[in-house]
C-alpha cells in the first residue's frame, strides 16, 4: 500500500465465509466422532473401557503440552501411565482404587516435572487431580451392563445438545457474556439454549426408553448437568487463557483437541457419578 492510499475495503462476505466454513468443520467432525463413539458403545465395556484409554493417552499429552510450552518428555510419560493404571482399575470395578490412585499419582506426576525441570510442575498434579476422577466416572458409569450403556447414551448426548443449544442460540440470540474475561463468545443465551434443549431430550429420551427414569426427572438432570458441562467449558477455557493458547492441540478440525471436545463431558461424569454414588444409583435409576 503506497503512501496516503486507503486501506482496502474489508469483505463483508469474508466473516460469513469464515464462519460457515467453521461450522462445516465442525459438523463432520463432531459427527464422525459421535458415530464412532456411539459404535463403540455399543461394542460393550471392554470396548468402551479401551476407548477411554486412547482418549487418556491423548489427553495426558495436550496437558502436559499446555503447561510445560509444547513439552512431553517425563512429565507427559508419568501422567500417561497414571492415566491407564486409572482406567484399568475402574474397569476392574476397583473405583475406590483408581480413586486413590488419583490423589496419590499426583505426587509422581509433580515430581517427574520438577525432574524434567519443568517451571509449572503443580499443573502436572493439578492435571492428574482433576482429569483422572473424570476418567474413573465415564468407566464406572459405563460399566452396568445395558442400564450403563444407556446412562451412557443419555449422557453423551446430553453434553451434544448442550453444546450445539449453546452454540446456535448464543450466536442466534447473542445478548450480554457469560463470563468475558475467561471465554467471550460465551452468552447467557448460550446457557438458556443449553439448559432447554437438555431438557427437551431428557423428556424425548425417556418417552423412547421405557427402562429409563421418570421423563421430569431425566429432564431436570439433563437440565442440571448442561449447566455443570458448561462450567467444565469455562474452566478449561480459562487454563487456556492462563497459557495464552487458542486450542489444547489441532488434533480436531473445528474443534481443536479432545480436552476441547471433552471439556463438559469431563465436568457432567464426575458430577453424574457422585450423584449416583451417592445415591446408590436410586436417583437416576434405569431398568426399575
């Protein structure tokens, strides 16, 4: 551009074009993902359980790769085999185990780093701490024969739903910002989206499945856990925030990583777990 010549006029098409194409992105990929996950489901617990674990794998990686500026090495290995040792003692239906595995794995994980020299060894800790518990629920739950295949399938499809309501109706409606300074794109009419179309499918789902619970009750819990995946969405969007970095990984066209695809289901199982631990499974109760 020559001296005292005016800047090139912006494509108004440009925004749109961009975002479309997104969203395309976005579309297959999560649909390629979900007919995989869905199959695999089906396959049964060991199947299922296997699926966990390549996740852990990949998961364990972006971690490390986030705190420590693109570094594996010690840190990424221990948080890795953690990680596996988690998945196959909930899998062994030794949750108790896999638990304490959890709380004591942090400290190795913390020390591997420190060992790797790594200036943020706590957020290996922190890492084992809070991904680990959300491994031990997705097997655990899962492992109840049907009745967890179909607590599963409500599940996932409840975290789909909140994110597609919240993405749609926060770009539709738009409106004030959820929280600005962790994710600015996220609205309260995101939420709103969220929280009614979770909803609505708890009310569809459970008027398909006749094993499943009362349909106002499988509501309100869908309605409630879109609301805790959400809050899984702005806490790993503010530890991207904390690093400086747009996505976990690029593994995923349009979605980025699979912490970015998992974040709300990590928060949604460990909150469905507690609440069927701790209610013996009474609460959400499938085949009574």
């Amino acid at each position: 551009m020559t001296a005292g010549s005016a800047p090139p006029a912006p494509d108004p098409g440009r925004g749109c074009k961009g975002w479309a194409e997104g969203l395309r992105k976005r579309t297959i990929s999560g649909a390629l993902m979900g007919v995989f996950a869905l199959a695999v489901l089906r396959q049964g617990d060991l199947a299922f359980a296997a699926m966990i674990a390549a996740g852990a794998l990949l998961m364990a990686w972006e971690w490390t790769r986030l705190w420590s500026d693109g570094r594996y090495g010690l840190a990424g290995s221990a948080t890795s085999a953690i990680f596996l040792a988690v998945v196959v003692l909930a899998f062994r239906d030794a949750p108790g185990w896999a638990l304490a595995i959890c709380a004591a794995g942090a400290v190795p994980a913390y020390v591997a780093a420190r060992l790797a020299g790594a200036p943020r060894a706590t957020w290996a800790a922190l890492g084992i701490c809070y991904l680990g518990p959300a491994l031990v629920a997705l097997v655990w739950l899962r492992g109840h024969g049907s009745d967890g295949e179909r607590m599963m399938l409500w599940l996932l499809l409840t975290v789909v739903v909140t994110d597609t309501g919240a993405f749609f109706a926060g770009r539709l409606i738009g409106g004030p910002r959820l929280a600005p300074r962790i994710s600015p794109k996220k609205t309260w009419a995101g939420l709103a989206g969220a929280i009614v179309g979770s909803f609505a499918l708890g009310l569809v789902f459970a008027a398909v499945d006749m094993s499943a619970p009362a349909p106002a009750t499988l509501a309100m819990a869908g309605a409630a856990l879109a609301v805790v995946a959400q809050v899984g969405d702005l806490a790993e969007s503010w530890v991207k925030r904390h690093f400086g970095v747009k996505d976990s990984s690029a593994l995923i066209p349009g979605h980025g990583g699979i912490l970015d695809r998992v974040d709300g289901l990590v928060a949604a199982a460990m909150a469905l777990a507690l609440v069927q631990w701790a209610s013996a499974g009474r609460l959400l109760a499938w085949g009574a």
